[in-house]
C-alpha cells in the first residue's frame, strides 16, 4: 500500500482538499468558459472590451466561489438545507411584495447594491433541501403516497410563487429539477407516468383556456407557443428569430463559415445574439464539428457529475450531485433545443457561454456543491 | 482516524440503479439533440445556406417628415407636400433600360437631351442604384405609370415628401430654403447624420430653414427589408416611422409681411417691423424677392442667371445682411450721447448758417440757407446737420459710438438667419485698427449725421428705434415656439439712458411727424390714439465732386438709378404707448420723406390696425392714392384655421 493510497483512503482535511477536487470537471467547466470568451469576442464584432473582458472577470470569480465552496465539509450543506430553503422562500415572498418591476415580471429585489434573483438561488435550495429529505427518508417510505406528497409540496409552493412573478420559464425548470431528484431518488415510476399524463392534461386545459375570461396565460406566452408550432405563420413577427436561427444554425454546414465570418450573426437579426441565440453564432460560425464539440463537452461535464454521484455512498452528497448536474442539463438542452427550433422561444441563457452574471454564479455555485460532495465523499 | 456518520454522512446507500436510468435519460436527450444538428447542417445544409445567402437583412432609413414652420397666428409659411416621382433600376430593367425609358417616354414627357443624360448616368452609376427618372409627376401621370408597371420592369413609382413654401417670395428671405445635400455640405457636417446620405433627403440650405436644421430635420425612421446577394430588396420585414421634425412658429405675421412686400413693390428695399415691448420681429422683409420654391425644385439655370444678372439683387438680405448708411436716422444717437454726456440740455441752442467750418474745410447742412437757432427737439424736426456737426465736436466720436452700441448698432443681433451683419459704429480705436489712421474731426461731423464710416442694417434701425421708444434693451427674436412650447418673452431691462433724455428724443421724432415744419409731415397718421413718431434720412452713397458743387446741386432725378441717394426711415406707434417700431430703407429712393416714411407708414398702420390701413388715418389728400394702391394689391387673406390670436 503506497502513501498515496494510504492517504485517499480518508477524507482529506484542510489545504490538501484541493489535491482531491474532481479536476477533469474543472477543466471541462473551463473549457466551455473558454468557448463561451471565444464567441462573445465573435458578436461583439472582434471587440474583447464589450462582453468577453467582463465575462472573464465573473468566470474568474465564479471559480473561486467554486473551489471555495469544495472545501465546505458536507455536514454543513445538510444542516443549512432547511434554513436556506425557508431563506429562499421567504425572498420569493418579498419580490412579489417589494420586487423592482424588471421586463415585465418581478424577478429582482435590491438590497443596497445588491441585486437578488431569489427564484435563481431557489434552484439551488430546492435541490439541497430535497437530497436532504431523501438521505433522512427511510427507504421503504421513498414511494408512499403521502411522503411523496411532502418532496411534490416543497417543489410547488416556490413554483407557484414563481409562476406569479410571472416567470413560465423558472416554473417549468423548478418543477423539472425537482422531478429528477425525486427520480433519482428512487420514487416509483407510477408516479411520474401519472404526472406526465396529468401534464399533457393541463397543457390541453391550458390551450382550450385561449380568449376565454379564465385564459391561463399571458397573451406573448400563447404567441410563442403559436410560433413554435409554426414559425412560418408570422415570419415578420415572433417567428422570425426561429427562421432566423435555424437558416444561420443549418448555413453553418459541416465546418462552419469560420471565426467571425458568420453572415447571418454579423446582420442584426437577432435581439439576443450574445445571450440566448449565442448557440446560433457558434454553430454558423463553427458548423457541425464546433456545435457537437460544445455538446461533447456538456456530456462530458454530465457525465462525470454522474459517475462522481454513482460512486458516492453518501445518499445526500449523491443525489445533490445528480440534481445540480440536472439542472445544469436542463439549462443546456433546453437552449440548443430552442435555437434548433424543437421549443418553444422562452429566453434561456446557454449555461456558462451566455453572457450575463446571474446565472454563471448560480451555476458556479452548484459547482462548489458538486465539488464539495465529491471531495468528501466517503472512502 | 476515526470517521463519524455525521461527518461522511456514510450511509452506505447511494443512488445505483435510477442513477444509471437518469444518465440514460439525459444520453437519449443529448443524442436527439445531436441527431437534430447532423440533420439541420449536415443532411440539410445546403437548403440552409442558400437560404442565407438569399436573405440579408439591410437596414434602410425612411426620411423624416420635415418640421413645420408656423406664422405667429398659426398660418403655415413652410410645409411638405407629396411629391410623387419614378425611379429606375438597371438590374430590375434586364441590364438594357433603353428600351423601358422609350416605353415611359410615352408615358411622361422625356425630352431628347435628358434621355441622353439619363443613359449616361446609367452607363456610369452601379447596376442596382435606383436613379430617379421624373420629379414632381401629377397625379394623373404618376398613376398612369403605376398601372402600366408590368411593362416598364425596374420602374418604380415611388411617393415622398417635399418642402413648400406656400407665401411664395414674401418670406424668401427670412426663411430661406431646402435642397439636396451637396459634398459641399457634407464637408462642412462633423459626423453627418446618416440620412443625409439618401437622396431625396432636403437639407436647410440658408435662411432660417438652415439655422432651425436641428429642430427642423426630426429623426429618421427604419425599415428592416431583406435583400437578395446582389442587394436588391425582396421584402420588408419592419417598419418604423420616423419622427417628424418639430413645428417651430415664428414671430412673423404672414399676412403683414405680405403686405410689406406688395407696399414696397417692385422697389430695391427693405423694411421690419419690431415689437418694441417683446422683440418679436413681426415682419422683416427684403424686395424685390424670389420664389424659393424654384430652389427646392433645383433652379433652371436662366432663371437662376436672371436673378443673379437683376440690378436689384433679389436673392441678397436687405434687411440683415444689407448695411447702409443710416443718415439722419442716427441723429437720435448723437443727440442722446450729447445729452447723455451733459454736454447740452434739451435747452441747449446752436445757431445752423447752413454751414460749419472746420479745419478750412466746409461741412453743409442740407438746406443752404440754415436753419438759424436751433434746439434739441428742432434739430430733429429739421434735421438740421449744423446741430450735430457743433454737437459732434463737443461729444466726441467715442461716446457717440458708445451710445450707437447701446441703442443696437455695430452689434451683431443673434437670429437664426444666415448673414446677419454687425454694421460699424466707428470710434477711434476701430479707425486705427481697421484703416490704420488716426481719427479725424471731419469724420465725426461725417459720423453724426451717419454718413462716412457709420453703416447699420435695417434691422439694426428697428432695434434702435424700438428702444428710443420703450426705454428697455429690446433684443429681437423670430421664434416664438418650438412644439407649442412657447419661448417666453425677455424681461428686458431697462436701457442705461435717463429716461428724461429718452422723452426728447422722442419729443424730436413726434416733431418730425406732427409739427408744421416736420420733415415728414406729409406722412403723419392723424388718428390721435395711433399718433406716429418718426425719423427720416437720406443717406449719400456717392462723394460730391468739387465740380458736381459748382454746378449746384443736382436733384436725383437726374442722376442714373444707382447713384441716387439712399431713402430710409424709422417710426413707431402709438406715440404715448409704443407697439410697433418700423424701419424702411429704400435704395436709391431718393428723399428718406419721400420714398421711405409713406411705406413705412402704411405697414405701420397695417400692424396697428391688424388689416389694411384705414384711409381715415392718412391726411386727406392721400387717400384716393391710397385706395388705389390697395384696389392693385392681391392680398393674403389666410383662409387656414388660425391656431392662436397673438
């Protein structure tokens, strides 16, 4: 047995946990960054000074929350589960009450100069919150009606909080990230069979509700579904960013028309070429090999966030990894699925290419957790 | 080293199987995405790049609307009319446009030499540049084209605005006018705004219109078109209007001004009328005058050659931009600087025998035989230059210019109007700096009764005049608001001259006017409440020569046009409560009483009267000429909704 073994084969303490992150995952975080720099230097026409130069100085924070974070003992992020989640809660309670009107909805609280998105952090606290409940949980209660009933309240109570803001987006991303935690956490598969139909129920509900009084949503919320069906039928209006985006998507071609080259980026057909339609510019500009290489990437990110949960035997350090690697998931796939025209437009960042503050930390905040559980995990 | 449960949270139960099943999961997931991409840029990348090269999207700029410009009683003195026109393209025409052209020569006059121009311009302009074909088209003419748009391929009938000028020439000058942008214009412009760029953009070229551009211009609208890789447009995928430039309204009375311009006629003049309590400039007019229209339009060149070649320089500003000496109009100045100084009292007597010498040489008063003892009030009424030729000696020429300067001469007036002077009060300083000389006695017996180095505009005369009359430094001003925000009225201060010395010289002007020896009694109003104050002068704009004064004077009947005298005078009304103050300079008029008071005084009693000047307010034996002169007028009568009553 080699003095190295001898030493992995305890949780590390102190300045030496760094030698334990999980390091392959930092370098793929990194990496994506990387990209993300590349094509924010792109739309910004050559220019580092508009997006990229502050985007790298967030990124560069956001690694240090990260590692910060790692060093936290597991312990801990169990013990705060509750509290932040009643923190959290409570914020979503005040934006409704105090919240600064921001695009349409109220999403923001100022607190000095500080600009809080509770519904961001919510993502963060639902999933500890709910790891924490399934490691306390006793395994043969994980699919009893009425402890399955407790994880369902504790993901809608901020949804619907959320969903007033109005904020759809967040909504479906809250309920999504919570189902997956439950999933993994081994709740029967009954259950989800009877929500996915109840789902596709509520959404006919919904679609029936249109110019009626008791219309469930907003009237831009039935345009983008509209738009979604058929981008087509107004192609001067909603439906021309999706026209717009697929032609720029599909023109990139095998290799892509090469680093700033991308014609229909350069014109200005889309509103949100640097956040949500950045995916657009990057396949245009690098075609099919650039767009699977960022794909690759996320995979890869996925996928060891997977095997560190699958090889964890602590319940709760686990199920926090599958759920923030979830999330994170979710982020992505829905962004490539929008711009490729399979969702409906709902304005998601691309998680750690868009440009924007918000969410990088928020992701680079999962991160720490996911480094946290790995780096304690039991040996 | 021991390990608590606490600490690991070793629980020994990891998530195995539904972790494998959720990797499962977000594989399938990324795979369907990865499946959507090889379809869209590898199976179906070409459909998407022909797409692309066949869709640009162009932003193209859509003229603003240009501001409106307002009289002060809500009458429009500029405003935009359709104008609908033909362009062609050369790409759209199949390459060869002959043969479209010889089509729409059917259609629209083309004469012979500008189908020749156009071919040229073709042969030399890019294939995808729309070149206009035919400007102004009726309605009749522009529809005949639109109907037969499928046989004239790359003709487009295209409608835009363009400036008019609906009163014509009355306001030529003040107002100014639009035109095309020339490199010229664009070499002056720091940063031009973009849409100087389009061709049927009109920029203000001069005047008014050029001094408001910013006010005027509005901002541009967009369009989003898509076009095809040689850029040609396929479709329009947005529009947004632009903003059109603000409604500015002058201080102006249109119909005062258009009175001005007929009373002066076909003679070389000019004349203003100032508010003398608010600085509004009400008219200020400049004859004879041109149609700016004809500018907008792009000017023939014999009628541009007409107007250079005329003898009476229509296109030049008489009222701002001419400078004249103002004569005996500036014997108020002098006798308030001598009344100012304390060097005489409105008492004070000097005895005229038709001469003054000075230094061997002889200063002569107009009339030969002198005007004996005369006094302040006199002087005026008279306008005896002996006076101020033994005031002048005593005041000096620096206090004199000090005063000119207080009153408003020798100071250019800040109006949005191109060229405005800023005429010459002389003092010794000025004569040293301009002339390198030193300042002579002569010339300040000259300069009393402004002649020799003295030269005001007629606007400078009104302000003048203004001022004697109110007893505040009156500034002028043309606007009067900017989109209904009205500009407010300076409270002017009061002028920093005693009042008391003010009352003579206005008691010398009433004199003028309503005495039996008057110079310009022949003028007078005789309605009491409209009671007319006033000045006459003749200013010479020739040297006598010694052989011309041993011939004896020479009436200007005689001499050739442009050697006359120049005839200016000022006035206001009412006496006791002035409203309006009126200069009037005709050149080469001859006598100031002659050619100028009676014009000065009809637009005066227009101004007061709001209408045409009743025929009971002049003495009698000028009514029947006055009537007729009014039956030969062709009178604005604005039947415009008016916006608001001054």
């Amino acid at each position: 047995m080699s003095y190295l073994d001898y030493k992995v084969a305890q949780t590390p303490t102190g300045i030496r946990k760094i030698l334990y992150l999980n390091w392959p995952l930092v370098f793929l975080i990194a990496a994506v960054a990387s990209i993300g720099f590349l094509m924010l230097v792109s739309v910004a026409g050559g220019r580092v000074d508009t997006w990229a130069e502050p985007q790298m100085y967030r990124f560069a924070a956001g690694m240090v929350i990260m590692v910060g974070l790692a060093f936290v003992p597991m312990w801990f992020w169990r013990g705060i589960s509750v509290p932040a989640y009643v923190c959290c809660f409570l914020l979503l309670v005040a934006v409704e009450l105090v919240g600064t009107i921001g695009m349409g909805a109220q999403r923001w609280i100022d607190i000095g100069p500080i600009r809080l998105q509770p519904s961001e952090l919510m993502k963060i606290s639902l999933v500890l919150l709910l790891a924490a409940y399934y490691d306390w949980l006793a395994p043969h209660r994980v699919s009893k009606p009425l402890w399955v009933l407790i994880p369902v309240l504790l993901i809608l109570a901020p949804t619907a909080l959320v969903l007033i803001q109005p904020d759809l987006g967040t909504s479906i991303m809250l309920v999504a990230g919570g189902g997956i935690l439950m999933f993994a956490a081994g709740v029967s598969l009954w259950y989800f069979a009877v929500v996915i139909a109840a789902a596709v129920g509520l959404v006919a509900t919904v679609l029936e509700s249109r110019g009626t009084d008791w219309q469930l949503l907003k009237d831009y919320q039935f345009r983008r579904i509209d738009t979604f069906l058929d981008p087509t039928a107004d192609p001067l209006g909603a439906g021309y960013n999706i026209i717009q985006s697929q032609i720029a998507l599909g023109s990139g071609g095998w290799s892509g028309r090469g680093f700033m080259q991308g014609t229909q980026s350069r014109l200005n057909f889309l509103p949100e070429k640097h956040t949500d339609f950045i995916f657009t510019v990057l396949a245009e500009e690098f075609g099919f090999v650039g767009a699977m290489s960022l794909l690759g990437l996320y995979t890869l990110i996925i996928g060891f966030c997977l095997y560190s949960a699958l090889s964890n035997r602590d319940r709760f350090a686990a199920l926090i990894t599958v759920g923030i690697s979830g999330t994170f998931f979710l982020y992505f796939s829905i962004n490539m699925a929008t711009v490729m025209g399979m969702l409906p437009a709902k304005g998601s960042p691309l998680p750690l290419v868009s440009y924007g503050g918000t969410s990088l930390m928020i992701l680079m905040l999962g991160f720490g957790l996911v480094q946290a559980a790995h780096v304690h995990r039991p040996r | 080293m021991t390990r608590t449960p606490r600490q690991t949270g070793d629980t020994g139960r990891g998530i195995g199987r539904r972790g494998l099943l959720l990797a499962g999961i977000q594989l399938g997931v990324v795979t369907t995405l990865a499946l959507k991409l090889r379809s869209m840029q590898v199976e179906h990348a070409e459909e998407y790049r022909m797409l692309a090269d066949g869709n640009s999207i162009k932003i193209r700029l859509l003229v603003p609307a240009r501001g409106l410009i307002h009289d002060r009683n809500g009458i429009v003195i500029a405003g935009n009319e359709q104008n609908y026109r033909v362009t062609l393209t050369r790409e759209e025409a199949g390459g060869d446009v002959e043969p479209v052209l010889r089509r729409l020569a059917r259609l629209i006059p083309i004469s012979d030499a500008r189908m020749a121009e156009l071919l040229d311009e073709f042969s030399r302009r890019s294939a995808i540049t729309p070149i206009v074909l035919a400007d102004r088209l009726t309605w009749e003419q522009f529809s005949s084209i639109a109907v037969n748009a499928p046989a004239l391929a790359g003709v487009t009938p295209e409608s835009g605005l363009s400036r008019v000028y609906p009163r014509g020439g009355d306001m030529a000058h003040v107002l100014g006018y639009v035109g095309p942008v020339s490199d010229y214009d664009l070499s002056k412009i720091e940063n031009p705004d973009p849409v100087l760029m389009l061709p049927e953009f009109q920029l203000g070229k001069v005047g008014f219109e050029a001094r408001m551009e910013e006010h005027l211009r509005g901002k541009a609208g967009q369009r989003r078109v898509e076009v095809n890789s040689a850029g040609r447009e396929m479709r329009q995928l947005s529009r947004q209007e632009g903003e059109q430039g603000a409604t500015v309204q002058m201080t102006l009375d249109a119909r005062l001004q258009n009175y001005a311009a007929q009373r002066m006629g076909s003679e070389s003049a000019a004349a203003v009328v100032i508010d003398c309590q608010t600085g509004d400039i009400v008219t200020i007019c400049s004859s004879p005058s041109f149609d700016p229209n004809k500018f907008v339009r792009g000017i023939s060149s014999p009628d541009y050659k007409a107007l250079m070649n005329h003898d009476h320089r229509p296109l030049a500003d008489k009222t701002v931009q001419g400078v004249y000496p103002p004569g005996s109009t500036f014997k108020m100045v002098t006798l308030l600087a001598g009344l100012d100084s304390g060097v005489i009292n409105a008492g004070s007597r000097f005895y005229c025998p038709g001469y003054t010498e000075v230094g061997g040489r002889r200063f002569h008063c107009w009339r030969r035989g002198g005007h004996g003892s005369v006094d302040a009030v006199t002087s005026l009424s008279h306008s005896c230059d002996v006076y101020y030729y033994e005031l002048a000696q005593k005041v000096g020429i620096d206090r004199i210019a000090a005063m000119a300067r207080r009153l408003g001469l020798g100071q250019r007036h800040d109006l949005p109007m191109s060229a405005v002077a800023e005429g010459i009060a002389p003092d010794r300083a000025w004569k040293q700096a301009r002339h390198g000389q030193a300042w002579q006695v002569g010339d300040s017996l000259n300069a009393s009764i402004g002649q020799g180095y003295v030269l005001a505009s007629p606007l400078q005369l009104a302000v003048m005049t203004a001022r004697i009359a109110s007893g505040r430094e009156v500034r002028p001003r043309l606007v009067r608001a900017i989109d209904g925000v009205a500009h407010p009225v300076a409270d002017f201060p009061a002028l920093d001259v005693d009042p008391a010395f003010l009352r003579v010289a206005r008691a010398g002007m009433d004199a003028v006017m309503n005495s039996e020896s008057g110079t310009a009694k022949r003028s007078r109003i005789i309605r009491e409440e409209w009671r007319m104050a006033g000045k006459t002068g003749t200013s010479q704009v020739r040297n006598i020569t010694a052989a011309e004064r041993a011939r004896g004077v020479v009436s200007n009947e005689q001499l050739p046009w442009n050697r006359r005298d120049h005839a200016l005078f000022v006035c206001y009304a009412p006496y006791e409560a002035p409203r309006y103050a009126v200069s009037v300079v005709v050149e080469h008029g001859g006598g100031g009483s002659t050619a100028a008071a009676p014009i000065a005084r009809d637009i005066l009693l227009f101004a007061l009267n709001g209408g045409l000047p009743p025929l009971d307010a002049v003495p009698g034996d000028q009514r029947d000429a006055m009537e007729e002169r009014h039956n030969a007028m062709h009178l604005f009568t604005p039947d415009a909704p008016r916006l608001s009553r001054a």
